[in-house]
C-alpha cells in the first residue's frame, strides 16, 4: 500500500470525534465513530480491515447522521458519515498486503527502554495527562506502556489561571499549543505513594519519574525515593521552560557542566536508568547530551517544549495566556513542533559520541505516521502530551494498530530492527545535496479545476514558470521552471505532483 491518507482531511472537518459518538449507537451494525477517529488519525488502512465483507452502507438511510449532534445542532448533514465510510471500501489492496487483522503480529511493537521491556513503544510524557493515579491507570487500561509521571519537586507549586493558549488548526483543534504549567503540586510523599500502588496493580507497566531538584543533594534524594516508591527508571528534567527562575529547568539543559553534574548526583544515587530530558532552547542538542552521558545518563529525552508566545491580543495589548492583565513566555508543543524535535533526534541520532544511549522522542505526535518518523530518526521510545490533551487517551488504539501495520507490511519485526533507518540519507548540512539536476512538476487535468493558485506562487514566490491561459489552463515553461515543487504544496485540489524524473537541462 502507498501509507498516505485515503481521504483529505478536510473531508472530516464536520466531525468533532465525540465521546461516546451517538453514530456508532444509532448504526448497530459497525463502529462508525471509531472508524472515523482512525480516518482522522491516517488509520484509514487498518480501519478497512475491520469493516464487514458486505458493506452495510449501501442503501442505508444513514441513521448515523441523523443522530450525529453536529448534524442535529446545525440541522444539516454537515458530516458526510455515510460518505467517509464508503470510501474505507475503497481502499486498493497489493497482492503481498495484509488483508485480515487475525494476520497482524502485534508483537513486532515491543520495545525496551534502556534494557527494560515495554510492551509498545507509547508512553504519556511528564504533564498533567500523567498526575494522578486515576489518570495512569485509566492510560494503562487504554493500552499505553507506561507514563512519565508530572515532574516530581520538593519545593511548592501554586498554578496560575487560565495557564493555556493555543493556535487553532482544523476541527477547531490546535496546531500549536502554549502552557505555563509547572510541576507536580502533590507532595513527594503523595506521588511515592501514586507510584507504590501503580506498580501494584500494573507490574507490567513502566513508570518513569521525572524529578527536578535544586541542587545535588536534591536531586539523588529524589532519584533514590522513586526508585523505592517502583520508578523503573529516572527522566531528569532540565528542560522545562517553566522553571527558569533561580536555575532550574531549561537553564540547566543550557549550561553542559550542570547537566553533566546533575546526572551524576542522581545517577550516584540510584540503580535504576537515568534519562535526561533536554531543551530544545539551544543552537545545538549534542553538548548537553554529551554531558549526561558523562554524568552516566543511560538516555536522553527530547524535545521539551519551546519557549513561545502564541499570540498578543489586539484591544488589551497583552500577551496569551492572560493572567490579571499580565503574560509570560511558556512552552509550545504541538503538531506544530514536530519538525523542530525531528531535527534534534537526527541531530542525537547522528552523534556516534552518543551510541549506546536509549533516545526517548516526543513533540508534535499525533498519529502513528508521527511515530514512525520519530523511529526512523532514531528513537526507541515515543512519548505523547499535546495530542492526549487535544483528543484523550483513546488515540492509543490508532497509534498502536497503524504502527504495527506499517510494520508489518514492511518486514519489521521489532521496533529495534526500524529505528534509525532514516539517518543514513540524512544530513544536518545542505552542502551535501547534488544541485546539477531538475524534477519537474507533472499535472493531473482531471483534477485541476483551473483556480491559479499554482501560477500566483509561481510568480511571486517562484521562478514565473508557469501561466494561467484564459481557458484557465495551467502551462509550465520548462526553460524557467527550477523543480522548486512550490506549486505542489500550494495546490488546493493536489492536482500536481512530482514526476520523479530527475532531468539534467540544457
């Protein structure tokens, strides 16, 4: 199969993706509002491998979008359900595809964290989707593999109100999403007890600490606590945005002798791994990593958020989030951030001065294609926030049963055998790139509904190749065309593509 998405997301911007979806209870005969999470997750293969032989939407009535509350709230079939799940049937399957789910090996998703197995590589990363105990274990339940758990601190935490703010994207969701959210406000004494009964009741679970302290002395007692309390493992945070003041957090990612010095002291103190979460608030990752390795980290964590400011409003004149007329810089996360965390873990993944070390990915995972990517740049766990607290703890099934069709159909037995096959064509450097040949656009007429918007790019953001006629027909004029592919990503109706012939011009 091809692995890109059957059906624009744009077709699925009347979905709101409910709790519970009335569509699923009105229909009885398939889940359709699982069906169109996993539509809009990039799950559409896998969720055609569920569908009944017969489809049973032929004919139909569509009680699903008469209950739908959108369609009820708008009083109109705003959400095609009927129509999306149609085109699950589709999908065109290869000959060598998988074509039954009793053929998926879900066994090809164990993973380990510096040694320790997990039982898929998803893990929630340190905020508030992990800080309680109700929380990690509704997680558990859902099928992720472990948490790490909200920064653990000896010192107290008081939050502010609103603490978020958000740069809206589709499906009135986020792209981009700010916090000014600090640590644990539970006490340590608490959060050993969390820990205690959590690994009572998921033994088979992995719970990583994440702890931050305030000098040495603090930072081994911490680590020595959790390991008692059943951390199987220490994610030491010199990374959070949030806890700049007297030291802490990103100061600490910044400054190598500091992380080198405190990965030592919690190291020294504990038996257990040791991760050290870094910022991504640096020209360049590798120095701090470098020092945690010195300190005997036994892996490293990236990215943390970025410092941010998501947006300044234009009538009071302060900054989001507003707290009593006032703003601070806080962390961004987000889909948004994705290519800035995938430049660091090939950035990490590249660093022979860090082999050895277990990489622990996250920022801007959203779906199981975001996970592979992540895997193929070299991290052997992923960790996820931002899209939990966009769509909850379910999006694990669709992580999860993507992941292991990709791989499947690839030949992966083991998340181990994928990581790290991306960085061979990768490089941090341009300087590499041959430059003495040209791919040139290729357009499809029969999608091209002749808007233009290609040859408005084109002139003042390109190289003038290309004209709209006015039968509103797009030309390309090979002598000025540079193979720049501005015009495929500016399509609206994805009317051109590459035609992945490398020409060497005249």
């Amino acid at each position: 199969m091809s692995f890109q998405k059957l059906i624009s997301r744009s077709a699925m911007l009347g979905c709101i993706l409910c709790k519970d979806p009335p569509c699923s209870q009105a229909c009885g005969k398939i889940d359709c509002g699982k069906l169109l999470r996993s539509i809009w997750f990039e799950n559409e293969e896998f969720a055609s491998l569920t569908l009944p032989e017969n489809n049973p939407c032929l004919g139909c009535p569509a009680p699903c979008e008469k209950s739908c509350v959108k369609n009820k709230a708008t009083g109109a079939d705003s959400v095609k359900i009927r129509k999306l799940l149609e085109a699950l049937y589709t999908v065109k399957k290869d000959p060598h595809d998988i074509e039954n789910i009793e053929d998926i090996d879900f066994s090809c998703l164990k993973s380990d964290i510096c040694g320790i197995p997990v039982e898929n590589p998803f893990l929630l990363s340190s905020s508030v989707v992990a800080s309680t105990y109700d929380m990690c274990a509704r997680a558990f339940e859902a099928g992720w593999a472990g948490v790490c758990f909200k920064t653990i601190c000896n010192f107290p935490i008081h939050e502010c109100s609103p603490r978020f703010s958000a740069l809206e994207g589709d499906n009135n969701s986020f792209t981009g999403f700010k916090n000014i959210e600090q640590l644990s406000d539970h006490s340590v004494e608490e959060n050993m007890t969390i820990f205690t009964e959590l690994k009572k009741n998921y033994p088979d679970k992995f719970i990583l600490a994440s702890i931050m302290g305030q000098n040495e002395k603090e930072w081994g007692i911490l680590a020595k606590k959790c390991q008692d309390a059943g951390a199987d493992a220490i994610e030491l945070n010199f990374s959070c945005p949030n806890m700049a003041d007297g030291g802490l957090g990103s100061d600490i990612g910044q400054v190598p002798e500091l992380v080198e010095r405190f990965t030592r002291a919690a190291k020294s103190a504990c038996s257990i791994p040791v991760i050290a979460k870094l910022t991504p608030n640096v020209a360049n990752m590798s120095p701090a990593a470098e020092a945690a390795k010195k300190g005997g980290a036994d892996g490293i964590a990236a990215i943390n958020t970025i410092k941010s400011i998501t947006g300044v409003n234009l009538h009071t004149y302060v900054s989001q989030p507003s707290v009593h007329g006032k703003s601070a810089l806080g962390g961004y996360s987000g889909a948004a951030v994705k290519p800035i965390a995938l430049r660091f873990i090939a950035e990490l993944g590249l660093n022979k001065k860090l082999d050895g070390l277990h990489i622990t990915g996250m920022g801007g995972i959203e779906n199981w294609t975001d996970a592979a990517e992540f895997i193929l740049l070299g991290s052997g766990s992923l960790q996820v926030t931002t899209a939990v607290m966009k769509y909850g703890y379910r999006i694990i099934d669709d992580l999860k049963t993507g992941l292991a069709l990709y791989m499947n159909q690839k030949g992966f037995k083991s998340v181990s055998q994928m990581k790290g096959l991306g960085l061979d064509s990768f490089y941090l450097s341009t300087d590499v790139l041959e430059r003495d040949s040209i791919i040139y656009p290729k357009f499809d007429s029969k999608k091209c509904v002749g808007c233009g918007r290609c040859s408005v790019s084109c002139a003042d953001g390109g190289h003038q190749a290309l004209e709209l006629t006015p039968e509103r027909k797009i030309l390309l004029n090979a002598k000025k065309c540079v193979g720049c592919h501005l015009c495929i990503l500016v399509c609206p109706q994805k009317a051109i593509s590459s035609s992945g012939k490398r020409i060497q011009p005249k």
